[in-house]
C-alpha cells in the first residue's frame, strides 16, 4: 500500500522535498535574509505540476468570506487546480457563496479550540486521514495577524502533503515556505491576497465577492412576499459571536426602530438560530414595521436579503462581510477589540460608529469594563442612519 493510501500517518517527514521551482528569495515582496534565517532554502512549487491545493481558513463565517478575493485569483490562475477548503464548522457554509472552492472539509481543529475542546486522539487521526484522502498537493495556510500556521501545517505534513506555505513570525520545519509575517495593520482581505501575490500568483481584481444561488433570491422573495414586504426595507442584524463586539441589543432596537420610522423602511431583524432566545425581549420594541426572522433563513437567503437592503445596521461580524460583498449601505456599530483597518468595509457605502478609547483595540471576547466604546446613543446611531441613507440616496 502507498504512503499516499495508507490510512495511518506515516513518521512525519518534517522537510520533504516538495515540486520545487523558483528560488523563493527572488519573488516579489519578500525578504532574502528572512529565507537565509531559517537556515535552509525554500524553493516555491512550480505551480505546473500542482492540481490539487488545501486552502486552510478556520475562524468564523466573516473570515472564510474574506477569503474569496484570494480563491478568484488562485482559479484565475490555474483555473485547472482543484480547490479545497478546510474550514470551521462556523466557517464552512461560507462555501456556498464561494464559487471557487470545489470541495469542502469541515474541521473543528483542537489549535482553534484549546480550553473548549477536549483532546480526543482518534478525532484528530480522522482528521489526518481525511487529509490524506484528499491526496493535495500544496497547502496553503491563511491566518489572521494573530495566529501561527504551525499547527495547521504540522498536520498537513502528517498527511503527507509536500508544500505548505503559510506567512509566520516564529521558528519552525512544518512549513515547507514561510512568507515573512505582514504587517499587523493590514486589512485581513489585503492580507490574504498578499501571501499569494509573494507566491507570484497575479490579482487583478481585490474586492469582496460573493455569488448567490438562484434558489436564495428564490427563498429571499418568497419571504419577504410572506411577511407583506413590498418596498424598501433595513436589515438589522443584533448580534456578534462575541460579546465584547455586541452593541447594547436594548439601544440597538430603539435605534433600528426609529431608523425604521423616520425613512419609511420595514425592519427585518436576522440572526443565527443561535440567537432565538436573545431576540425575544426585543422583539416589543421593533413596532408594527418589524419583521422578526432571527433563525428563519440559512446563508444564502441571508445574503440575498442584504442584497435587496436600503441599509444594513449591524455590528462587526460576518454580516459587514457579506454587505461590503454586496456593495450595500452599511451603518456599523464597531468595537474597539480590532483596528478598523484589520476588517472594515473596503467597498460598500458605509460609517463606523465607535467611541475612542485608550484600550482599542484590545481583541478579547468580553469586556471587562463598561463597554465604552460602545457607549452610543441611539439618537447617534439613528443621526448616523439618516446621515448615510441621504448620502446613497443622492448616489442613486
């Protein structure tokens, strides 16, 4: 039997002889001295013999959709290369509005989940296996400012795929390429479309895309026809995944509802299932013009609703995403746990409303203060509303 097909890893090869091509000191934007650091060359793949690539991007929805930019360039590229996804649970409906990936590998992979999820040996064989199975030929490992790609890459060497590149600021040999770290600052679109870029793969195009199912706009119509929605509507999406970047829910509906009233616009509230129970106290306050369908529609519906938006009002999470996507006016309710460089909206119409503080960005999941960054207003937050809807209005 082949190392390739045996189910059980082979003793990890930790600097295997990948498809070499150029010298990885002469492509554009990275850094000689970086490679003569580690102490031995890297060589990049010649990307004639690679049919198979493993994008690897765990995180949440938001950050699978700000991969697409660098899935459109890889397949303009190499438009025969079969594309992978390994992607979180959370991650990986993210695919469906994705046209490049070709396959889908849902992982909740123990590096992401350390303190939440518990160490289950055979979980991991599976996941090494499942690696294995997909017989990949270069992984390419894309992470936020934040992260190491050394986990995700030590078990793609565990599966035996030769090349994996990824950018790191530590030392290792479970990279086959390590790109020299960017710049904490950059926009985390930017920042994948960069490492490809150093890989000399060409981008010619660097905004937000997704594409929708004909079936959405189906569900999407369908929808809004059920609830007697016929003419312009806002979006407003409540919640985050973590607290510390969660507007006050009770001023955020007396934001929506005056936002609402004062434009003339229905108000749906969206959320994930998950959000059900939290969405019930605010449901008295939306008034005759809300709409509650928090847990009601899947991605896809999801995004075509944002599509058909006068305005979207959300905070920052996956829903920013998939407007700045859309190109859909968006009022954004942003906290100080990130610079807003690292995953504001780069296309849509949009304001951001936060307040100063000395603790941004701070990147915890709670806040162990008041919140004072979020310390707005709805009268703000609806001044803002209104500020931003003539603006497009005149665009229009």
């Amino acid at each position: 039997m082949s190392p390739r097909n045996d189910p059980i890893p082979a003793p990890l090869a930790l600097d295997p002889r990948p498809r070499l091509g150029r010298d990885y000191s002469r492509v554009r934007g990275t850094d000689p001295a970086a490679t003569r650091d580690r102490g031995r060359a890297q060589r990049l793949p010649d990307w004639s013999g690679v049919r198979r690539i493993l994008v690897v991007r765990l995180d949440n929805l938001g950050d699978v959709i700000l991969t697409g930019p660098t899935l459109r360039a890889l397949k303009a590229h190499l438009p025969h290369v079969h594309l992978t996804l390994l992607a979180s649970p959370g991650g990986a409906p993210a695919a469906a509005l994705l046209p490049w990936v070709d396959d889908i590998e849902p992982c909740r992979a123990l590096w992401q989940d350390l303190g939440r999820l518990a160490f289950d040996p055979a979980r991991e064989r599976d996941l090494i296996a499942a690696l294995r199975r997909g017989d990949h030929d270069l992984a390419l490992i894309l992470t936020s400012f934040r992260q190491t790609p050394h986990p995700a890459a030590l078990a793609c060497a565990l599966a035996g795929i030769p090349a994996r590149i990824g950018e790191s600021r530590e030392r290792g040999r479970a990279l086959t390429v390590a790109l020299p770290h960017a710049d904490d600052a950059l926009h985390q679109c930017e920042r994948n479309l960069l490492l490809i870029e150093r890989l000399g793969v060409p981008v010619t195009d660097r905004r937000l895309e997704i594409r929708l199912p004909r079936a959405a706009w189906s569900a999407a119509d369908a929808r809004l026809a059920a609830h007697r929605v016929t003419g312009d509507y806002l979006v407003w999406n409540p919640f985050a995944s973590c607290a510390a970047r969660t507007y006050d829910p009770l001023r955020h509906a007396l934001a929506a509802r005056a936002l609402a009233e004062y434009a003339d616009l229905r108000l749906l509230v969206c959320g994930a299932a998950r959000d059900r129970q939290r969405v019930g106290e605010l449901a008295a306050l939306l008034g005759p013009r809300g709409v509650d369908l928090v847990g009601e529609t899947d991605l896809p519906e999801f995004a075509a609703l944002l599509a058909g938006a006068r305005l979207v009002l959300t905070n920052n999470t996956a829903a920013l995403h998939l407007a700045d996507a859309l190109a859909v006016p968006q009022l954004v309710t942003y906290a100080g746990t990130d610079r807003d460089s690292q995953w504001r909206p780069r296309t849509s119409p949009h304001r951001l409303l936060r307040r100063p503080t000395a603790c941004t960005p701070c990147y915890r999941f709670a806040c162990p203060t008041e919140h004072e960054c979020l310390a707005l207003a709805p009268a703000e937050v609806l001044a803002a509303g209104l500020s931003l809807l003539a603006e497009t209005s005149v665009r229009a």
